[in-house]
C-alpha cells in the first residue's frame, strides 16, 4: 500500500498546486494573499507541447493562386503572338518596329519579374520564364516571317536566348521558371500558326534541348529533361513526316537522343544521384517513340541498315547505364530496368524480326532452352524478378511463336527440316529438367511449363518420324516415351514430372481404344491393345508408388 499511498500524496499535491495558481490568476493584486509553497509540493506539471503559432501565409493560399500566374503567363505569350500577327495582317507597324517592340515586351516582362522576386519568389518567377518564349518566338518569326536576319544570325540568336535562359535561373533558382521557358520554347511555333516544314524549326529544336539540357542539370529536376525529351522528339518527329528530308529528320531525332541521354548521365555524374524507379520508366515511353520514329525514317532511307543503327541506340544506353553503374559499384540502379526493357524492345524487333533470318528462327527455340540450362541467370529467381520482367516476357514470347510454328508444320506438313528442329527442341527442354531439375522441382509451375511444351513436341515428332510404319509403331513410340518419363520421375522421386506422363499414356490409350479397335487390322489391333494396356498397367503401379512419397 506504500506505492498506493504515494501516487495519491502526489495527486493531493499537484492539485493544491493548480487551485493556488487559479486563485491568483482570479483576484487582484492586493486581493492576493501570498502563500509558500513547501518544496516537496513544488512539483512541476509534465510540459506542455509547444503551439507553432508564428503569422505567416497559409501554404494552401500560396499555392493556390499559381494557376493564375500560369494563366497569365499564356495570356501574355498569347498577347505577344497575335500582336505579331494582328500587325501582318493590318500594316500598322512596320516589320522592324514589330520585332523591337517584341523584344522590349520580353525584356520587360523578365524586369517585372526581378522586381518583383523579394515579394513572391515562385509567382514573380512565371514572369521571366513568359519573356524567354516571347524572345523565342520573337526571333523565330524575325527569320520566318519577315526574312529580317540571315539563318545563322536567327540561329546565333535562338542560342543567345537559350545562354539567357541559364543565367536567368542562376538569379531565380526555381523549377517554374526553366519548365514553362521550355514549354514555351518548344510550343512556339505553334502558338504562331506558321508552317514549320523548314529545316530552320529543326535546328531551332536542336539548341532549345541543348539549352535546357543544360539547364535541368543546374536546376537539378529530372522534370525539365522529361517534358524537354517528349516536346523535342514528338515535335521533331512529327514535322519530319512533311518535310521530306528523311535523312535530316532521322539524325536531328539522334541528336535528341543523344543530347538527353547524355544530359541524364552527367546529372547523375555530378550530383551522385541516380534516377529513381519512376524517374526511369517515366523516360520510358519516350525511348519507345524515339525508337519508333527513328527507325521508320532510316528505313525510308536505307532499309537495310535500319536494324543495325537501331542496335546502336541500345549499344550508347548500355554504355552511359554501366559509366553511371561505376559511380555506384555497391548499389544496383533503378535504371537497370529500363536499360533492360528498351534493350529488350531494340533486339526483338531489329534482330529478332528483322535481321535473323526466317529460316533460323526455329533454333531460337533450341538455344534460348539450352541456354537456361547452363546460364548462371535463373529467371525464375526472385531476386532477378524485377530487372528482368520484360526480358523473361520478350524471350517467352519468342519461344511461344516458335512452339507456336513447330507444332503448325508438325500437325501440317512432312518436311525433313521441321521434324530435325523440333527434336532438337525436345532435347534442349529435357536438358533443363535434367541440369535444373532440383531449382525446378521446388517450383512445380515451371515443371509444368517445361513438361507441357516436350510433351506436345514428343508426341507430334514420334508421330510424324513412326507413321510412315504404321499405328502400331506410333503407339509403341509414345508409350515407350512416356515409360521413360515414367522412368526417370522414379529415379529422381519427382512426382510432378511422372503424373505429367499420364498426358501421354491417356492419348496413347485413347488411340488404342477408338481408332486401333475399330480400323486397324486385326493383328495390329490385338497388338496395339496388349502392348498400351501391359504399359498402362505397368505406369499405374508405379505412379501408385510415387504418389505415396508425396504422402
């Protein structure tokens, strides 16, 4: 009771504390009788949590009103475009005057901005980022329009604007700034409605990614290289199809290329950051449009060498991911999926479609099989899961279309080449099961997908190699077959492998009982019947004794 006692002496004294301290918080000074407290009742409450209350603008109000500077932005972008066009159209101003006072509406929206930066950072800088589109598009139209400059002078100045562009964030600093420049920069000619089949608008494109390739990296925003990467290629690639300059088209699309993919590098490089898991497959879909647009230009231009260059798209992505993989040698990347997928895609079409030839297609079967048996990589590993996705889905996909084809001019037709292919294929799946059986047996779902595949080749290839001799000898080669199965399950106590033999023996009976009964000769027909049941007897017994290990 000793304990009991004290917890409650404790409470009698916090309370006559608090009743002390709520009579002097009540009376007035002279009112108040001034009582000492004993110092064993001095006890001081638990403290309580500190309220942050200093005045600042709510965060939910700052952010709200960006969509307004956003608006504005366009609005004057907008503004400066149809003045522009406003003037072609009336004659009010002459080109010249046009042009400066664009150039003057830029300027000064990049001062409003800087004059306005210690109020609101991030608002104030929208407005400098409008002003480096409108000097864009100012010069753009300044040798489209008006043919006021020569094409080196118009692209001397589209690169001074880009130069402005990345001494303009070493002031402010800020993400809106270099995305809604590139934005702009990118949707100029647009925004202009002119007709861009010139070879100037893919030059102009060309020093937009390299400036704000740059500038993503001083940024330090994965954003600024994802949209200028999309804007470019899409861009680029969609103004090639008019302009009827295939080979132009293709090498300023690997100009793009080459520019972000690098530019990419050297962020990680700098900033000892690699990309994230998102970061690299949001890059993703735009490697697949490269790739895609890429490769239908050099193939207008020479379809020959189209698989070859391709694969030397994939050869710069694997050499910039194993430099980046040297700055990290204790970690894997994430961007090792991507690296993988894009690789992936790049080889199935260029070397799997287009330059292996259609004749050996067949013995991809063979070796992709084989090659599982002895590689050290298990795809069916879970470790290797994740980088190897698209890689295991491209290598099966192969092996179904193959599979696919064995079985068609199996069932179809009698050629030699066919019949050699799909043995040779039987081989190579019973060499997994023999070298990887142990990995394989935890895992009876890859059992199965081995299993089912020999035994569909092993039954249609004895069928083609023994029909020439009669049902007897398709039956005796199929039961044989499964009796070795059978066989070797019992060796290795594998019962997943002996009930799959069940597949074979129930066709083989099946034969026997509904075509060999009815339309053989008797003979054959007494044969098949006493050899398929001695076999069946047989295979049930000692699948009987299998399935007792299992219990």
């Amino acid at each position: 009771m000793s304990e009991t006692e004290a917890r409650l002496t404790s409470i009698e004294q916090r309370l006559t504390m608090l009743e002390l301290y709520i009579r002097k918080s009540h009376a007035s000074p002279a009112e108040e009788p001034r009582h000492e407290i004993p110092k064993h009742a001095q006890i001081q409450p638990p403290p309580l949590p500190e309220l942050s209350i200093s005045i600042r603008p709510p965060l939910q109000e700052v952010k709200s009103g960006n969509w307004l500077g956003v608006i504005a932005v366009i609005c004057f972008v907008l503004a400066a475009a149809f003045i522009i066009k406003l003037s072609i159209e009336s004659g009010w101003l002459t080109p010249q005057r046009q042009i400066g006072l664009a150039i003057l509406f830029g300027f000064g929206l990049i001062g409003a901005g800087f004059a306005l930066m210690n109020s609101d950072r991030e608002y104030a800088s929208l407005l400098p980022g409008a002003g480096i589109i409108v000097l864009y598009i100012t010069f753009f139209s300044t040798h489209r329009l008006y043919s006021l400059i020569s094409f080196e002078t118009a692209l001397a100045s589209s690169a001074a604007v880009s130069g402005l562009s990345v001494w303009l964030y070493t002031r402010i600093k800020h993400d809106v700034y270099p995305i809604t420049a590139a934005v702009g920069a990118y949707i100029a000619p647009v925004v202009l409605g002119l007709s861009v089949i010139n070879t100037f608008a893919m030059y102009y494109f060309i020093l937009c990614s390299l400036g704000f390739a740059v500038i993503s990296i001083w940024v330090q925003s994965r954003i600024l290289t994802m949209i200028s990467a999309y804007l470019a290629i899409l861009i680029s690639a969609f103004i090639g199809l008019d302009l009827k300059q295939d080979d132009l088209v293709s090498f300023m699309l690997f100009l793009h290329f080459l520019i972000f993919a690098t530019g990419t590098f050297f962020y990680t490089k700098k900033f000892k950051r690699p990309l994230t898991e998102n970061e690299s497959w949001s890059l993703f879909p735009v490697l697949l449009v490269f790739y895609a647009m890429e490769y239908y230009y050099l193939n207008r231009i020479q379809p020959s060498w189209a698989p070859w260059i391709s694969l030397g798209f994939a050869g710069i992505l694997l050499g910039l991911y194993l430099s980046a993989k040297k700055l990290f040698p204790d970690r894997n990347l994430a961007s090792q999926s991507l690296i993988l997928a894009f690789v992936t895609v790049v080889c199935f079409h260029s070397l799997y479609l287009e330059l292996i030839p259609k004749d050996y297609h067949p013995w991809l079967f063979a070796l992709v099989v084989s090659g599982g048996a002895f590689l050290p990589i298990r795809l069916w590993e879970k470790k290797n899961n994740d980088a190897l996705v698209i890689p295991t889905l491209a290598l099966f996909a192969i092996l179904a279309i193959e599979l696919y084809s064995m079985i068609i001019h199996l069932i179809s037709g009698s050629e030699t080449s066919w019949l050699i292919v799909s043995m040779v294929s039987l081989a190579s799946l019973w060499v997994v099961l023999i070298f990887q059986g142990t990995q394989l047996k935890v895992q009876k779902i890859h059992d199965y997908i081995l299993l089912g595949p020999a035994h569909v080749l092993a039954i249609l290839a004895f069928y083609r190699l023994t029909t020439d001799y009669g049902s007897l000898a398709v039956s005796a080669s199929w039961l044989i077959y499964a009796i070795c199965v059978i066989a070797f399950a019992f060796a290795r106590k594998d019962v997943v492998m002996a009930k799959s033999a069940i597949f074979v023996l129930g066709l083989a009976a099946g034969k026997a009982l509904l075509y060999d009964a009815s339309s053989a000769p008797t003979v054959v027909r007494i044969l098949c019947l006493l050899l398929t049941g001695a076999v069946l007897y047989g295979a049930g017994f000692l699948i009987r004794k299998i399935s007792s290990w299992a219990t």
